[in-house]
C-alpha cells in the first residue's frame, strides 16, 4: 500500500462561510466535501465528524488528558451505492472530483476558541475516507479543519485595583555581594485588548550601571483546571509577547542611586482569548433542583446548555517584567471581552499565529495534506496595531454610544415552553418553564403552582439569566390566594382526559385520526408494577415556527381514583433584526 499521495489526488473540506471561518452558537454550518482520487478504488464509507471540545492534557495524576464535550456529531455521507443492499462495495472513477454535501447546526452556550501547549477549548470538522486494500487491511484517510468560535458578548469592561510587587537579587561572589531589590506596580489589573499597560518602576540603590538596557516585558497567560486537586491544577505560564523596554531615565554612570522609572509603557494587550470570569468552584458541586418536580422539568435543551456554560478551563494572564535574568516582577492581570457587535472591531489573528491540531484518536490514521493548523481569531479594535507599540483606547460608556455601534444583524431567538400539570383529584399542582435564547443570553422562567383541597394557591416564580459567559443570576417571587371554595381542576387536565378518552376509543375502534396541523398521535395502555392502569398518550403538532410535543399520562388507581400528569413541551424560533 502506497502513501495518501498515490491514492488520493484531492481531499477537501469547504466551507462556504471561507476558508477561515469564525462562527457563533446557533449558526449552521455548510460545505461539501471534494474527493479527487488518482485511481478507481473501492470505497468502504465518507465518514464527518463535527466536535467541540476542552482538554487538559497530560494530566500529572491520572496519566492521561481529562476532557470536557459540548459536542460530538457524526454523519455518513456515503455507505453504499443507491439500490445496492450491501455497504462497501462502491467503486469510484479516478480523475473526477465528488462533490458531498453536508450542514449541521452549532450548539449555543459554547465557549470561545482558546489554544495553548497544556490545555484547549477546539472546534474542528474531520472527514475520513474508508478503504479496504486487497489484502482486506482498512486504510483510512483523513482531512481537518479547525474554526474559530467566538462567544457572543456585548462586552465586559474589567477595571481590577491597582497591583505591586517586589522581587529582590544577591549579585556578585564572597566579599563583592550586594542586594539588587526592584519594584513594579500597575494602576490597574482590568484592560480590554487593544488597550496600552503603563506601570511604575522602582530599582534600588544598588544595580549594574547597564541594567536599564535589559528590561523586557512579557504578556503571559496560563490555565486552570477548574475543581482539579491544587497539585494539577494550573499549568505554567506561557509568553505570548515580549517586548524590549524603553527607558525614560538617563543610563545611570555608576551602580549607585535609586531609579524609578513612572508611567512606563510596557506592551499594548493582542488579540488574545478574554480572561474566565468569576471564581469558579468545583462545577460537580453545583445543583440545581427544581420543586416540586426535582429535575422532572429540567428540560434536555436548557440542561445541556447550562452543562456548557459551566467553564472547565480558566484561562488566566500575568504581566512580567526582567531585569536581566535577575529580577522578575509577575503581576495577575484579567483580559475583559470587546462587544462582538460593536463595528468598530473586527477580527485579528492570535497573538502567537498558527497552532497545530492534532487529536490523539489521530494515531494509525492517514493525513492528508497534514499535519493540520489554523490560526483563532478575536474581537480586536479597529486601526490598533497589534506589535506592542503604545496606543491608548478611550472607553465610551455612555449607553447611547454603545447603542449606535451595534451592527444590525438577524439573531435567532428560541422560546420553549414546558408545561407539567398533575392533578389526583384533591389537588392540583402546576410548572411552567419558559427558556428563551438569544445569541447573548438564556432567561429560564419556572413557575410553579399548587391548589390545595381549601382551594388555596400557592405561587412560586424564579426567574434565571444566563449570561453569555455562564454567569447566572437568579430572583425568586411568592405569593398566596384563594382561588375557589375548593380544589378545581384545571382546564388543561381537563381537556387533557377528554383527548385521551377520545385517543383510546379511536385506538379500539382503529379509527383514522385526523389532524391538519399533526402527526399522528400514539397511545399506550400498560399495567404498572403496582397493577394499576397507566395510559400514555403522545402527539406532535408542527404550525410554521412552533413545535409542540404534548404528552398525557392517566393513572388509574386501585381505589378508584385517577391521576393526570399532562407534560407539553413548546419551541418556537423566531428571527429578530437589531436596529441601529
């Protein structure tokens, strides 16, 4: 068996949003894949696979990387020739280039692209092409392409407090010794990128005549693990620039004499990945119960979109200063986001350029064209050089301002309502949960309600706001009232029985059900462990935007009595445009 190069003369994967794509959660994705081969072979399957994950590699307890996914979607594209029953025997034409389609839709809540040597937050797509030689060993060959995910934010302005720090050196042998004690300090730890970082000098009274022409200053940046034992839980720290630095000072003629050096300009923030906000403890510990019902509700769009705005990495960056290689001054400083509708920024490359992409499930696979890089992108002010030369950003917070720099742009907005009623016959007891999703933001509504047999109403609303980054804030409102002179029923368990009653007697009779705006609903009678008749009826209603999925379960008790539970879970998208 030869190399990639003698089967395969082109593999490719094309996007149509460009060859450097960035994208955002909820944006659907399209392309096709372009197979060239240099000689007819028989193809087993096209395999796509489309994945956005965390990983902390090589962790030093576990011997192993530790990994986060948001997620993992594989596709077919072609098992088998159209009317041929059996997989794996398609034979394809050399010199003629295939052309497969493919979409798929990013999940919201996801994190930005980050990269570093000991931890990534990635995105890619990979194609394989699977081959069985004559020999029946399977080959497959495979091409990527990583994209950039950029966090939807309206911006996030960190101010931070001022910061100092000391650091002292002993230089010289025996009888020459003497003690080399420096000071740096920030006026503020808080800068957005683009944004120039002066600080203040302070070098004692001892010191190499030539020291002020080996000051350098870096921008650093590691990253935590978050919940992870304190002994694995930070990698070192990475230079992702260095900058040599200009002394405002006269060169001192001898070692004496105390320097200070104030309003130093020491680098302007790149474009880099914003800092992790907020303290994060160990996401295993969170809960979030919802009562009456305890995770009953817990809808699987809005659980596995909390699942992903929990961070698993903390991206963290530090200024540093040297004085030769004596002295380092180290400062923790946080990176904050730029609005990423703000059209006075764009998009500019990593700091540090490409990155390589390799996935340990790689091994034993053929690349083609690889090894794989590419380049993340962040939101970066316009007209900003990104070399380290001084540029000073004025933040404008007048809301106004902020208002007419929006780009005026289509976001999807998802509202899903869920519904659970449960009534025995003495009371009743009612939660509603409203998710509504924007490209920024998820507000969770749930309010719950029970009527007691005094025909009492007891009222609970919590309302939760998930920002872009996965902060959450939420507020809770009670109330009580009288309602009736006792326990009603409420008109949707009502009208639920009713539909129910008329399902069975249809589903007996084996009558045609009708419905315009409906597939055809399904029921189900079963005995439970307990020897009580349980029936499950399902129906799916489609009009334009919305989609309604309403399940009725009625248990039938031995005492006689019955229950109703009626869960009605509602999704409807809308397309809103931002106004300047």
């Amino acid at each position: 068996m030869g190399t990639e190069t003698d089967i395969v003369a082109r593999f490719e994967i094309h996007l149509d949003s460009g060859d450097e794509p960035v994208f955002k959660g909820g944006e659907l994705i399209t392309g096709k894949l372009l197979i060239e081969l240099r000689k007819p072979i028989i193809i087993n399957a096209v395999k796509l696979q489309m994945k956005g994950r965390a990983a902390w590699l090589n962790d030093p307890l576990k011997k192993d990387d530790i990994e986060k996914v948001y997620f993992d979607q594989d596709f077919t594209l072609l098992e088998r020739p159209p009317g041929k029953p059996e997989p794996g025997h398609f034979q394809w034409i050399g010199d003629f280039t295939y052309s497969l389609p493919f979409e798929c839709p990013l999940p919201k809540g996801c994190p930005s692209t980050y990269e570093g040597p000991h931890a990534f937050i990635r995105y890619f797509i990979r194609a394989s092409l699977v081959q069985e030689d004559e020999f029946e060993k399977i080959h497959e060959y495979y091409v990527k392409k990583a994209f950039t995910l950029v966090a939807p934010s309206e911006g996030h302005l960190v101010i931070g407090e001022s910061a100092e720090t000391k650091d002292l050196a002993t230089l010289g042998k025996c009888c020459c010794k003497s003690k080399l004690a420096a000071e740096l300090s920030l006026p503020k730890t808080g800068y957005l990128p683009g944004e120039a970082i002066y600080g203040n000098l302070k070098i004692g009274n001892k010191h190499p005549k030539d020291i002020l022409n080996h000051m350098e200053a870096r921008l650093v940046d590691r990253v935590r693990r978050i919940g992870a034992p304190e002994i694995s839980a930070a990698s070192p720290w990475r230079t992702l620039l260095v900058r040599k630095l200009e002394s405002t000072h006269e060169t001192p003629t001898k070692a004496k004499g105390a320097i200070e050096q104030t309003g130093l300009f020491l680098l302007t923030v790149p474009p880099v990945c914003p800092s992790t906000k907020g303290d994060h403890d160990d996401p295993s510990k969170i809960e979030h119960i919802l009562s009456p019902y305890g995770k009953l509700l817990e809808s699987p769009s809005t659980a596995t979109l909390r699942f992903r705005k929990i961070p698993f990495l903390k991206v963290e960056y530090g200024i540093q200063v040297t004085l030769g290689t004596d002295i380092l001054l180290e400062i923790p400083i946080e990176i904050g986001e730029l609005s990423t509708r703000d059209k006075n920024n764009t998009l500019e490359a990593f700091v540090t350029g490409p990155q390589p992409v390799e996935e340990a499930d790689e091994k034993g696979k053929i690349a083609v064209n690889g090894p794989f890089v590419y380049t993340p992108v962040y939101p970066y002010p316009e007209n900003v050089g990104v070399n380290g030369n001084a540029n000073i950003i004025v933040i404008n917070t007048d809301l106004n301002h902020l208002e007419s720099q929006l780009e005026p742009e289509k976001t999807i907005v998802t509202t899903t309502r869920t519904i659970v009623t449960h009534s025995d016959g003495h009371e009743s007891k009612t939660m509603e949960e409203t998710v509504v999703e924007t490209e920024g933001e998820v507000v969770k509504t749930v309010l719950e309600t029970t009527v007691d047999d005094e025909g009492v109403k007891n009222e609970r609303k919590e309302t939760t706001t998930i920002g872009a980054s996965g902060d959450e804030k939420t507020s809770v409102e009670t109330s009580k009232t009288r309602v009736a002179e006792s326990a009603e029923v409420p008109e949707i368990i009502k009208e639920a029985r009713e539909r129910i009653e008329e399902l069975v007697e249809q589903h007996e009779h084996h009558s045609e059900l009708t419905s315009s705006k409906s597939s055809d609903p399904t029921v189900e009678t079963n005995v439970n462990e307990n020897g009580e008749e349980v029936i499950v009826s399902t129906e799916v209603i489609e009009d334009g935007d919305t989609r309604i999925v309403k399940t009725t379960t009625v248990t039938k008790h031995a005492d006689g009595s019955e229950s109703t539970l009626v869960q009605q879970n509602t999704v409807t998208e809308t397309v809103t445009t931002h106004e300047e």
